[in-house]
C-alpha cells in the first residue's frame, strides 16, 4: 500500500505536466524546488517542509546521477537517482518527484510553470542562474528564498563520515 502511495509521487515530466494541469484546474498553487538532495539531512527537511508551507503542492525536481556528477563531482552522488526519488517521495510533505538529466532546471521550470519558485538564501535574484530566473520570469513564477539551517550540509556530513 504504502509503496504504491511512495511510487505514484515519482513522475515523468509528462506525468508532472498533466498533474499540474489538474491543480491549476482546481485552483491550487503549486510550489517548487530543486537540487541533488544526495543524502538526506534535517537542513533538507526543513526546507523542503518550509517549502511546503508556501502552497498547496510541492514538486521536487532532482538531479539525475549524471548532473549531481557535473555538479559535484565525480565522487557524488552517494545516492543513485531512483533511491532519492523513492525517499523523497515518502515525506507526506513532498507531492511529486521528477528527476532531471541537466545542469539546471530551466527546462523543468517552462514546462510545470510553478507558481512560487523556492531557492536557498544563499542565492539572491543576482546571484541565481540566469536561466533559471529567464525561465521563472516567463511563466510569471515568484520567487521565494528560504534560510538553510545551520550546521547541516552534505558536503560535511561526507567529510565528517571520511574522518580518521
């Protein structure tokens, strides 16, 4: 039971434009963000949850294996797509997963049309991908930034896991 709730959450981008549709039907805003999401950590969830809280629907779209690679290096990801996916798409606060084969997520953006955009607050409207603000700008998507918690990272949680 459980896992067919799970699976349903991960989507083809096509599964993701019709369920989209429905919402936009339905009048409900949809929200979304993006990123590696390797290894899951509290800083994660808190955004994600966060993330939520701004509307009705949240869509995460995650890097492919091959992105978090161009990305992060060739080390990463800890995690293989399809595992992050299925996590991911446990979090009752999550609706819907899509993974994504590029180094940005402009592509993902023209197609769902969110409504609100979420990004960390380590990135401002200057200092996103240029792309990505186009792309937002065009659907006509707000852009919201939410804080990270402090102390939590992948990248040290990776470092601390390879200590001696």
């Amino acid at each position: 039971m459980f896992k067919d709730i799970i699976e349903k959450k991960i989507m083809t981008l096509e599964q993701a434009i019709s369920w989209r549709a429905d919402l936009k039907s339905a009048d409900k805003k949809l929200v979304m963000t993006n990123g590696c999401f390797d290894i899951l950590h509290r800083g994660h969830i808190t955004y994600l949850m966060r993330a939520r809280d701004l509307g009705d629907a949240l869509i995460l779209a995650i890097n492919s294996d091959r992105s978090v690679r161009e990305l992060k290096g060739s080390s990463r990801p800890v995690t293989i797509e399809n595992d992050r996916a299925f996590v991911l798409s446990s979090l009752m606060f999550i609706d819907g997963v899509v993974i994504f084969d590029t180094k940005r997520c402009d592509g993902i953006i023209n197609a769902i049309k969110p409504d609100i955009y979420v990004k960390g607050a380590d990135y401002n409207l200057d200092t996103m991908d240029v792309a990505e603000r186009n792309a937002l700008e065009s659907v006509g998507s707000e852009i919201a930034f939410i804080s990270f918690v402090e102390g939590y990272s992948t990248t040290s949680i990776i470092k601390k896991v390879n200590q001696p």
